[in-house]
C-alpha cells in the first residue's frame, strides 16, 4: 500500500483497486463514489471525504468483506440507490435506512432535503 501511494498521484482509492484486482491483496476498502454516499446515506459514517470515511468503514465491517462491501454497494448504487433518484419503495435495506424517502426527509448523503 505504502509503495503505492507514495508515488505521485495515486491515493488509497487507487492503491486498494491496483492491490485486490491485480494480486488480490485486501489492505482496505475502496471508497469510490458510490461507496460514500451508501456509507453516508445508511449512516454508517458523517465523515465527508473517503479518506476518513474508509477506516470508518474498516472498523464496521469484517474484513473478509472488505471487498465485497464495495462491489455491493457499487451494485446498489447503480441499480436501486442511484445519486439523483434513489428508488427507496423498492430497496431492501428500506426498513433500516435513516435516509429513507419514505420516512426521512433528509438526504444524509447531501445532508439536504429530498426534492
Ligand atoms: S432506502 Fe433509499 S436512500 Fe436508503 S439505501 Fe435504499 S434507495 Fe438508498
């Protein structure tokens, strides 16, 4: 990981991606984009910036999910909980999700409220 994010331009994000898919090592968990906003939206974090959101995440999760997680919540997140109009009627973390559309008004994503 250290070799990795010591050279210019490349951040954990990148480094997790190169370590699990090309020599399948797990160091951490790849906070991309989708990953932030279920994070934030679940309320499994506050924190704004992947940076800190990530050992948020890796001391919540079991580590031998630490992959999985992301591929879930990437999955999720184009599919059912999408940036601009998450379908939260048919979403089946619904009944324990604090952004809910359905019994929130309040995106903890944006921290706005739903339109
Ligand atoms: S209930 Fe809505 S905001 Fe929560 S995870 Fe599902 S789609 Fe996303």
């Amino acid at each position: 990981m250290a070799e990795l994010t010591d050279l210019s331009g490349v951040g954990r994000k990148t480094a997790n991606v190169v370590l699990q898919h090309g020599h399948n090592i797990v160091e951490g968990v790849v906070v991309d984009t989708h990953v932030q906003r279920l994070s934030q939206r679940l309320g499994l974090t506050t924190e704004t910036s992947p940076r800190k959101i990530e050992p948020e995440l890796m001391e919540l999760i079991p580590e031998s999910h630490w992959q999985e997680f992301t591929h879930l919540c990437i999955d999720h997140g184009r599919a059912v909980c999408t940036a601009r109009s998450p379908d939260c009627g048919d979403c089946e973390l619904e009944d324990i999700c604090p952004s809910s559309k359905l019994d929130s008004d309040v995106d903890l994503a944006s921290g706005e409220s739903w339109t």
